[in-house]
C-alpha cells in the first residue's frame, strides 16, 4: 500500500525535460526564508543558501533526485513536510531536532528542496 502512496501522492509536472515536483500549498522563494529563519543550514549544507554551510546533518544537494527521506520512506511531498515539521513521526531517535515548524513553513521549505536538481 505504500507503494502505492508514493507513486500517487507527489505532483510531478514536466519542465524543460525534467520533472519537478510541486509541493501544494508550498513556495520556493519563502522556503528560502524559512531555511534561515529555523536555522537548517546550521546542520546542512543546501545549496543557493549562501549562510547553510553546516556538516552535522547530510548535504541536501540535489534533493529533487532522492528516492529516500532518511531511508525510511519515499521522498514525496507529504513525507517530506511531515520529516520538516516532526522528524521523529518518520524515524524514531533520529538525530533529527524536532525545531517546531508549522506546516506552512515545513511546505515552503518542501517545495525549495525540490528546486534542486
């Protein structure tokens, strides 16, 4: 049934050869500004982030290509603003901090990771 579930619940819409997934509700460009504002560059490297140069957690370049969220669930937009909003709902004990972003922010900052290619 997840299966399933990950191959229906992401919107991918064609761009130039590629495929781009569409977070709903979700915008890049405020996504940007959530990444500073809850810090995630202090943990990860992303790219088009000129202050997200942190090692602790995994680089985050080219995030649209991933298959996995944490390498426990596909990487859809459902599952990915759930892992931002309350990571330990996806994997428990992760080293993940739970940093208390609401859903709308957790969708912006979806729909950036999903910019890079």
């Amino acid at each position: 049934m997840l299966f399933v579930f990950a191959l229906t619940s992401g919107c991918r819409e064609a761009s130039g050869g590629e495929e781009h997934v569409a977070v709903a509700g979700g915008d890049p460009d405020r996504g940007r500004t959530a990444i500073a504002t809850f810090g995630c560059g202090s943990c990860h490297t992303i790219p088009g982030i000129a202050t997200a140069k942190g090692t602790a957690g995994p680089p985050l370049f080219f995030w649209s290509k991933r298959t996995f969220i944490a390498g426990e669930v596909p990487n859809t937009p459902d599952f990915l603003v759930r892992w931002i909003e309350v990571p330990q709902a996806i994997e428990p004990g992760t080293a993940m901090p739970n940093l208390g972003v609401p859903e709308g922010d957790a969708r912006d900052i979806a729909a950036y990771l999903y910019t890079l290619r």
